[in-house]
DNA sequence: CGGTGTGAAGAGCTTCACAGCA
DNA sequence: TGCTGTGAAGCTCTTCACACCG
C-alpha cells in the first residue's frame, strides 16, 4: 500500500478526516492532491517531527514493581527510547539485574545522568521519595520527568513534568460506570423521585471527570 | 481549617478561581457568599459526585510486572477500589499469591466476574492477549475497561475503555525536549539557517502532540 | 475526477466581571 | 464587606465546505 488517504486514516484511527489533514498540514505539504500521501514519506516525516528518530536515554528511579514493569516495557525501545539505568535506594538492590540492567544506587544518580547525557527521567519511587528525587534529577541536568508517584511534583521554570496516577485512570471509569447505573434507575423509578439534580450533561465516555478532586 | 475560598483551592490546584467554582456549580450550590466552601461537607459531596463512596471490585488481568504493580498500588484501596481477583492465563501462576491475593486462571474468568459482581476491569496482558480477554470480560457482564496492553481494543457500544499507553507518556515528554534543543540552537544560529519551517506556534509543555501518531 | 489544504463557521471550554447574598 | 454563583465575552479546538491542483 504505497499511499493512503485522510479518510483511510482518519477511520482507522477513530477521527475526523478534516482533523487529520489540518493536523498534517502544520508539519508541511506532504500530500498529493487527487492522490493521498505516500506512506513511507508520512511516516519519516511524522517520526523526525515527534523526534523517534532520535535516541533517547531516559533513567527509572524506584525499582519496585511499577519500575520493574517499566524496565521491561518493550513499547520504550520501538519509539527511541533506550533504558541508560536502573536506579534505587535499596542497597540490596544494587547490582541486581533487572531487566537485563544491574540497578544502580541513588548515592551515584548525579554521576549516571551526567555519564549518559540524560534529559529524561522516569519517577517511580514511593510518594514520599519523589520529590527529593525529583530535586536531584534537575540539579543533574534532567529537564523532563515522568512522574508515576502520587504526588504533585514542583519544579523550576523550564522542567517538563507529566503525571501518570494510575487510580485516577480507575477513578474516571468508575464515575461513568455511576452515571451508567444511575440513569437506569432513573429511568425505572421516573424523573420525579430523582434523588439529586444535575446540573451538567453528561457528554458521555469521553469526557474527563473534572480538575479538583479531595486528596 | 473548617472552611476554604474558591481563590485558595485554584491556587493549590493550579487552576483559576472562576473555573474551580464553575465546576463546583455544576455539582450544586454547595458554598456560602463572603465565606466559601465547608471543607468537610464539600469533600462528602465531591466524593459522592465522583463514586469515591461506593465500592468497585475490579479485576485485573495479566499478573506480569504490570499486574503486580497494579495489584500492589496503594493509591486503590483509598479511593473505593477492591481488587476482588487477579487472573492469568499462566498455569504456573494459578494459586500463587501476589499482594496477598492468590492468582487464578484465565479458565474461571466468567465466574470471577459473576461470583464478585465486577463491572471494572484492567487488562495488563501481552498486546496479543488483549482483545481475546477483553471480548471476554465484556460478554461476562463487565461494562468499564482499562487496558494497558498496546493495542486498541473494540468493543460494543455501551462498554467504556481507556486505554493508558506508557510510552506515549514519555513521547510526549521527547517531542517537548526535542522542542527545547531545537529552540536553542535556532537562538544561536539566527532564523536563517532554521532546517525547516514550522507552521504550528508551540503551546508549551502542557500542549499534548496531534492524535496521530505512526505505529 | 479525486483528494489535499485551508478560510470560515461552529462548538466547547475558560476567563471575566459583577449581581446578589450571608 | 467578602466571596459565591453565573451570564456573557473571549479563546481554542473541531468541523465544514470548497477552491485548487495532480
């Protein structure tokens, strides 16, 4: 299949075709009209702009389970993503081969940043660790971190940093599944014995669960 | 502290004040004029709202790094989730505990799903394992799914699925480093000798990147 | 003719600004 | 007076619709 249309694509990946060519049209014409875009050109220039085409180190700090899981994740090594190092604090730990990577301890974290040029790094440490660990990564130079610990992370100006919670993945499934329940019994007893009123419509799967919620 | 403003809550939250009490009126009229919010009678309501009252058995499936990880994630429990079964396709597995839960087999899973009434689960399988299981969970009675395998899964209208795809997480965090390097070295060099043009202005880190991405 | 690239319209979300109430 | 609750304005993202080109 040497080429392939906006609408081959957008039905593929469950958008709008309209979405799809004004999305490509930012990085470039690299479409043919009457035509469609040639794949193997698409997929190059996609790769380069989203920067697959290059290698990037990335650390793991806290090699409990999520960071073993992490370590042995094989989506990382397709994107260009390449584990440079296994760090924890657990002396026991050190030397430990997990993955195929003998764990490193906290106390040489400036020392591997540094050897390895990283600019990413993973956080899957207790919560109570993150921060501390989190301090020294930017010291060391990291200015992008992934933080899998439930904690909200501050860093300085110029420091990316993405938060993974995975119960609030849980937690946005159980709020629709409650909406889901909800409107059956509501639809049984009738609108009259409603129990509260809602004031938002419910815009259905997709959307998210609000910004605020209690620790 | 029995009472807390709009103001302080954004600025914990990093949100603006009109926003926060926006989303607060949509759930009801909850505060009080020239005082603002009972703490303790929001939290009841917002964890009601959101189902952190009720109690969700959910199921994991796939015990690897990643199940194990999940299954042993503190962050559950505290937020209304019961790991009512952990379950596997390995016999070896079957009957060995992890996170004090013993592991069964991929054979009982309708009648785990049954027995425990679980309408949530978590497929942490091998992409290939991933829609068999979830085709599965879902002819079982099992109406929300969270699926960490890499790949997408379909399913029947009325069946919710979020997918979490870790590596996209740190793509994300590459595509803005990549950004940074670019941006430097475009500094130093002067727009002339930029190696190509870019059509979209950079919304910063929080941006995520276009929908589209090649496999 | 077929499908891209894009100006313009539309929809949804965020922020402003202030009336109204404790 | 102080802070909520909310109509309206502003902004961003999505979709439409079609000119244009291979």
């Amino acid at each position: 299949m040497p080429t392939v249309s906006s609408e081959e694509l957008a039905a593929a990946a469950g958008v709008n075709s309209a979405k799809l060519r004004k999305d490509f049209s930012y990085l470039g014409s690299y479409g043919t009209r009457g035509v469609g875009y040639d794949v193997e050109y698409l997929v190059y220039q996609i790769s380069r702009e989203l920067g697959l085409t290059q290698d990037w180190p990335v650390v793991i700090v806290g090699i409990g389970n999520l960071g073993a899981a992490l370590a042995n994740y094989g989506g990382f090594a397709s994107r260009g993503f390449r584990v440079a190092a296994l760090i924890d604090a657990d002396p026991a730990m050190a030397g430990k081969p997990v993955a195929g990577i003998p764990v490193q301890h906290t106390d040489d974290l400036e020392k591997i940043i540094d050897e390895n040029g990283v600019s990413i790094g993973v956080i899957a440490t207790p919560a109570g660790a993150a921060q501390p660990v989190c301090d020294r990564l930017v010291a060391a130079g990291v200015t992008s971190i992934l933080n899998f610990a439930p904690t909200v992370l501050s860093v300085p100006d110029g420091v990316d940093v993405r938060k993974v919670d995975l119960s609030i993945e849980l937690q946005i499934l159980a709020f629709h599944e409650q909406r889901k329940a909800g409107e059956e019994a509501e639809a049984q007893a009738g609108a009259a014995a409603a129990p509260a009123e809602r004031g938002n419509d419910d815009k259905g799967p997709d959307g998210d669960v609000p910004a605020v919620m209690p620790a």
